[in-house]
C-alpha cells in the first residue's frame, strides 16, 4: 500500500515536461520512478521532462528497441528503460539490470509490469490516463523516499 497518493493533471506537454523538471529537482537525481500508461499517454514526455530537469540538453527519445538509454548528466547518471518489447522479465537478467539500480542513479522505467519479480521496488508510481483537456497522473509514493517525493509535489511539508 502507498504511503502517500496525490493526483495532478497536465493540460498539454509543456505542463508534462514541467511536472518532470519537478520531479528532478525533487528527487536530487537519485531513485526509482515507474511509468504506467497505455500508447500514447505521455510516459516519454514525462521522462523527458524529468531528464531535462537534471540537466540534460539532447534529445530524448523512447528506448523501446534498446531497452535502456543511460544519460550521463554532470554527476548524476540516470537510465531510462522502456520495457514494452519485453518477452520474459528473465531477459532482464542478461541484460545486468541489478546493476543498473545498485548504483546512485535515477532509474525511469516504462512498462514496469513487463520486469516483475526482476525489478525492484519503485519509490514512485506513476500512471498517466488521457482526460478531456490533457492527462491526468496518480502518483503513488512508496518508502520514505517516495512519501516524501509525493509530499513535496503536493506542496505540503
């Protein structure tokens, strides 16, 4: 169960790309954010809101046919996973996806539900569903991490 549980909406991607510059400085570029949502729903915009809010000037784009995009950004190292090609969570495990989320680095991952029972536990949920005038997200914070994420997202100390 969810400590902490906040809904927002996004009228259009620039408001996306904003939440994400939020969720950067939040999370000091450190954590696991899994991104929930059918084709479409904004699940890359969000991502690169996120990365362009720690620092991150190039393009980015959705790594469906790699798996992972690593984004090297000053300090801060952070991966972006797009599982939605993914066969059998077991492919993970060729790919050494433990050591990805054992360093200090900000893992997004797409399509979590393709990785369970490989993946570890995210500090953040979130699901994008597509509503009349733009998107709406339910973030869903887990551990002290994300409790505290969501808290701050919601202005609320």
């Amino acid at each position: 169960m969810s400590l902490c549980e906040l809904k927002l909406d996004a009228a259009d991607e620039a408001a996306m790309l904003a939440l994400g510059k939020r969720i950067a400085e939040i999370s000091g570029g450190v954590g696991v954010i899994y991104l929930h949502g059918d084709l479409g729903a904004g699940k890359t915009t969000l991502s690169r809101g996120i990365l362009r809010g720690l620092g991150h000037t190039g393009a980015v784009k959705s790594p469906t046919f790699t798996l992972v995009e690593p984004y090297e950004i000053g300090e801060v190292r952070a991966f972006h996973f797009d599982l939605y090609r993914l066969v059998d969570p077991e492919e993970l495990e060729f790919l050494g996806i433990r050591d990805y989320f054992e360093e200090a680095a900000l893992c997004l991952v797409e399509w979590p539900q393709r990785g369970v029972g490989v993946l570890p536990k995210p500090d953040l949920d979130i699901t994008i569903s597509p509503q009349a005038g733009g998107r709406s997200l339910l973030l869903q914070g887990h551990g002290t991490r994300g409790e505290s994420w969501c808290r701050a997202l919601s202005g609320k100390k």
